[in-house]
C-alpha cells in the first residue's frame, strides 16, 4: 500500500482467513462471503450498505482510487459575497419523488429532508441561448418544429402504457421499440439544429450519454414523460446535498474503506478472485462487484475468464466511452457459484432507484 493511503483496519472481532484459504478459494464454512467492492460512489456505497446489514454472511472491503467517496456526484462548498458558504451539488442534484421510491424511503431513514426545486436547463451557442421557460431567438426560430415533436410525443405516448407494463409480453407489442429516435426524428424531417440545440444537451445532461438518438424511440419517450422540453419539471433536493447522503450510508462501516486505493486489475479463477490495486498488492475475494464506469470495468476485468462466444463478439469492440455494455455471461457478471443470498441481496437492496436491473461491466 503506497505512502499516503487512508486504510482503517477492520475490526479484530471480524473472521479472518486461515493461512492459505484465500489463495485456494476454499474457506470455512462459518466464514461470512468475501466481497470486494470496486468504486466508492453511489453504486458502490449502495452496495456496501446493502451487505452491510448480514455481517453474518458477508465480509467485504471497498476500493476507491480518489481521497473521498462519491462518485462523480460530490457536493462543493461555494463562497457567498456576505461571508460562509452553501453546499452546491455536482453531476446529479435532485430526484423526482414519484419516480424515485427507493431514495424517498431512504431519506426518510436517514432524516434527510427533501426540498422543493425545479430542473431546469439553458445551453449557449455562441451569444445565442436556449433554456426552459425563456424566450430567446433560438426558441422563435425553432417553435414550429418544437411544436411538430411535441405531437410527435403526444402519439409515442399513447404506447407508453406497454413500456410500463410489467409484462415482457405487452411490453414487447410497442412498435416504438423497434425504431430508433433518429428514425422517428427524420420521418417528421426535423432538422439538426432542433436535434442538436434542443433535444440533446438535455438528454446528455441527464443521461450523460451521447449519442441519444440510436435509443429506442418508446425509450427516448418514456424518459419525456418526466421531462419537458419548453419548460422546468418539478423536483426535489436532498437538504445539504449529496454528502449526508454518503456520510450516513458510510456510517457503519468506514473502517471497511480503502481510499487513495485504485484497482488496475481484477483476476478471476474458478473459486475465487484476485483484486490488484496500482502498487501491485493482491487480495483474494470470493466475489468482485464493480461498481465504478463501464471503461474502468472493462480495463479491470480479466475478460478472458468469459465464456468463448462472449469474449469473441466483446474484445473485438471494445467499450466506447458513453455507451453501456450488457451482458448476462458469468465472466463478466459474477460466477453462477455466488451464493443467491449474495445475488438476491445485491438485486433487491442495491439496484437503481428507477428499479433499472442493467448493469455497466
């Protein structure tokens, strides 16, 4: 471990490996499952959390390769011009209560309040602008197609009740989800401008994806159903930002987190795995859950150890920045020999607040 890396050492009470368990994968049978945790933002806290509640069944540590937790979404302390400072959230900022029922329910645990705002977005070209409820050149020559792809909505909508559906079967009768929105957006003849000053910086800005419109149309839609683009959608902020979200999921088990602490490789084996950190020190885990962005992931994951039909249509593409790869391949996702409480454990506890069971790898 280099000079420098903030460690608190778990606690002596915690079970230990016997000499030579860790590089065999054998344990005892008394032992909680080992875990390892790669990534200290949301995702991973969330995780952690999650196992954190069965110290009888799971012993884990997570890796974090900055000096904080958090992620990309951090919470900065801006200076006011009459003195002290307010918390400013970065990257993600608020929530929509009906949507989000698991951050809700999370807040209320730990007595977070919620407050009243507003998303609203504005993007400058050159000394023209666009944003919600504003009115500006950009807007005056565009009304017309702003007011065609607001049709265009109203009918992707109709088929909305189908993406809802809980259904595979009536969610797979949508025609939309055959279609890409660029598609969509070329039969109405809606012209880049539209595309690229209105549709798109709002979508990367809550997507932080960039090529939005190879989306399935009922897709693109669904998310539309939340957001407009003429007008600020009601939301809600978390009181104090995002850091009392982390310090309280963090609370019980700090000791457990290795800060200043990058993973450069993850080795896997048939009973357990290897995590290497960037000074070349090694920790045997039984299971690995990557919890940071698909690029990490990909340049951590010993690929190899997928199965051959997976390894031969991955390597060859490789994992463009922006774009999230899923698959259902044991390599990559966790071995089928994980035991189903841990499995269970991590789909039901730690999954997206939207209920979003894809995961980045």
């Amino acid at each position: 471990m280099k000079p420098g890396t903030k460690r608190m050492f778990r606690s002596a009470s915690w079970p230990v490996y016997e000499a030579g368990a860790a590089g065999t994968g054998t344990r005892r049978e008394t032992m909680p499952y080992r875990i390892a945790i790669v990534g200290g933002g949301i995702s991973g806290l969330g995780a952690a959390w999650a196992l954190h509640h069965h110290p009888d069944r799971f012993d884990f540590e997570l890796f974090e390769a900055r000096d904080t937790i958090g992620g990309n979404a951090v919470t900065a302390d801006m200076p006011q011009d009459g003195g002290g400072s307010i918390p400013f959230d970065i990257s993600v900022t608020a929530c929509i209560p009906s949507v989000y029922h698991h951050i809700v329910l999370l807040m209320e645990r730990f007595g977070i309040d919620l407050i009243d705002t507003r998303f609203s977005y504005s993007v400058k070209y050159g000394g023209r602008v666009y944003a919600h409820d504003f009115d500006s050149d950009i807007k005056d020559d565009l009304q017309a197609e702003i007011d065609r792809f607001q049709r265009i909505l109203k009918r992707l909508h109709r088929f909305g009740w189908m993406t809802r559906s809980r259904s595979k079967f009536v969610n797979a009768l949508n025609p939309y989800n055959y279609v890409s929105m660029g598609t969509v957006l070329n039969l109405a003849g809606l012209s880049g401008d539209f595309r690229h000053m209105v549709l798109k910086p709002m979508f990367v800005n809550f997507l932080m994806a960039t090529n939005v419109f190879d989306m399935p149309a009922s897709l693109f839609s669904r998310y539309l159903e939340f957001f407009d683009i003429e007008s600020a959608t009601p939301m809600q902020t978390w009181d104090h930002g995002t850091r009392r979200i982390y310090e309280n999921l963090s609370a019980g088990f700090r000791d457990r987190i290795s800060l200043n602490r990058p993973v450069r490789k993850v080795h896997r084996h048939a009973s357990h795995v290897v995590v290497e950190d960037e000074n070349g020190v090694r920790e045997s885990f039984d299971q690995v859950i990557f919890a940071c962005n698909a690029n990490q992931s990909e340049q951590n994951t010993a690929i190899k150890s997928c199965s051959t039909i997976i390894y031969d249509l991955v390597c060859p593409l490789g994992v463009t920045p922006g774009i999230t790869l899923c698959a259902a391949d044991s390599g990559i996702e966790g071995s089928p020999r994980s035991p189903p409480a841990l499995r269970e454990k991590v789909s039901s506890d730690v999954r997206g607040a939207d209920d979003s069971r894809c995961r980045s790898c």
